[in-house]
C-alpha cells in the first residue's frame, strides 16, 4: 500500500469555502468512481482556515500519471475539476498549471 500527502488551497472566502465543503459531503457518484478505478483505496481531505490537506492510500500498481491521463480522459472528471477550480487556487510554490502538491514526509512514528 502507498500513502501520499498533497495540499492546495482554498480562495481565502468563507462563502467559497462553505461551497466547497458542500460539494465535499457528497461528491458526484463518477467522481468517486474515477479515484476508485485508479487504484486509490483512501482519501481524506482536512481544511485548516483555506489550507487543504489530503492523504492517500493507494494500491502499489497506483501512479499519478496514470491517473492524470485517466482523468483527461474522463469529460465528467474535467467537469469537476473545472468546478473545483472557482474554489481552489494554487500554493506559492506551484507551477503554472499545478493544483494538489505532493508533500515530502519528514517523520514517522
């Protein structure tokens, strides 16, 4: 099993975010398919003011290339993701066009 952190950020709006918890409680049913179907097992999110947290646990046969051609390829993935972005905005050390970050582990109990 694999497990990841990422972070991203929220626009920093208390009505933005309410609206992205809301389509968090209840995620489309072809959203939740497509992290299924790229081997994710686990996903968690966790907000902290506009700052977003979330773990991964994934199959060992998961990467995220593979998922990121997955959801090219999904129109309603691109649906959401589109979505999404009204609400998210990307880290200060993002890349032009880089959402979630994958974080580095720096301790283990």
């Amino acid at each position: 099993m694999k497990h990841y952190a990422l972070a991203l950020d929220l626009k920093n709006d208390p009505e933005l975010i309410a609206e992205y918890k809301q389509f968090h409680k209840k995620i489309w049913p072809e959203i939740e398919l497509s992290i299924k179907e790229s081997g994710i097992e686990s996903m968690k999110i966790y907000l902290l003011g506009n700052r977003l947290f979330m773990t991964i646990e994934a199959l060992d046969s998961f990467s995220f290339e593979t998922k990121a051609e997955m959801d090219a390829n999904n129109t309603v993935v691109q649906q959401w993701e589109e979505l999404m972005w009204n609400y998210q905005q990307a880290l200060p050390m993002a890349k032009p066009g880089e959402k979630w970050l994958l974080m580095e582990k720096i301790f283990e109990l």
